[in-house]
C-alpha cells in the first residue's frame, strides 16, 4: 500500500533519525512540556487536594470544578488552548496541565479526607497542634493515595503532550510523524 511504508523503510527511517540525531532533539523537545506541565500539575494539584481535604469550604467550592474536568471530554478543547494560546511551549504545557491535575486534585483531596479518624484522634489526645495533625499524621497516612494520583497524573500527563504535539504544533515527535 501507498498509505503504508514497508516494516523495513519504517526501521530504516528510525535508524537513521536515530543517527543524524532529529529523532532525540524530537524527544527532548516533546519532554519539556511533559516535566513542566506534570511537575506544575504535582505542586499545584497535592496543594489543592490537601486543601480541599482539610477545608469543606474550599471543597464546596472547588471539587466540583475538577471532578468537571476529569469527566469532559479535554481532548475536544486542546485546538481551543491553540486557539487561544498559540503553538508554543504555553499551549502544550497547558494540555498536560488539563489531563494531569484533575486526578491529582481529586486523589489528593480523597486520600486526606479517608485518613483513619483513630489517628486523628490519637493525634488531638495526645495534645498534638492542628499543624502537627497535618503533618504528622494526615499526610504521612494519606501519601500512599497521593503517589498513586501523582502516577495516574503523569499518565494522564503524558496522553496530553501526545495529543498537544498531534494536534497543536508540528514540532517535537510531532514534526517527525507529519514526514
């Protein structure tokens, strides 16, 4: 077939990428977006979590946001991001943002909000502050659900550099796809 390259001029292809060197320029220029927007995503969406976690007033208010963005359909709104940010590193940072930090908001938040109530307690009968509560007890109980969001962030991170480099700019893997 005309649509098709042969298994071996596919393999010849990759090879010779590989040598002249475009095809790691292509990885490290898709790898940026992904480290920054999955590393921005991590610090802001555990912040959040715990946040929305510790606070029924802020859960109110912004749990329902990102149980929203986890469930819509994002792939549609990434030409929108190009729309309105253009094809540079903002608007692929962005995509990855908005696949990444929902389910690390919403793991975060869950993880502290299912912490043991023995351990709290515990925590309040031995005269623990509520900043010692926090760090002493929340959080180390909770970290286990916290890194298992922080992995399904960077995969979700990782499906939204693939779609930012299909669908937003021919550069990075997305330039060597579109030869």
């Amino acid at each position: 077939s005309f649509a098709f390259p042969t298994f071996s001029a596919t393999f010849s292809a990759l090879f010779n990428m590989a040598v002249d060197g475009s095809l790691w320029r292509a990885y490290g220029e898709t790898l940026q977006p992904l480290v920054l927007g999955v590393g921005l995503s991590a610090i802001l969406g555990i912040g959040l979590g715990i946040l929305f976690g510790l606070s029924r007033t802020s859960e109110w208010f912004g749990v329902p946001i990102f149980i929203v963005l986890q469930a819509a359909p994002v792939a549609a709104l990434i030409p929108l991001v190009t729309f309105m940010y253009g094809i540079g590193l903002g608007a692929k940072m962005l995509a990855v943002i908005l696949l990444a930090l929902p389910v690390i908001v919403l793991n975060s938040y869950k993880a502290v909000r299912n912490v043991n109530g023995s351990l709290v307690a515990m925590s309040r009968s031995f005269l623990g502050n509520r900043r010692q509560e926090i760090f002493k007890v929340i959080l180390p109980d909770a970290s286990p659900v916290i890194f298992a969001g922080l992995r399904l962030g960077v995969a979700g991170g990782f499906i939204g550099v693939v779609l930012a480099e299909l669908l937003i700019t021919p550069t990075g893997i997305g330039d060597l796809i579109t030869y």
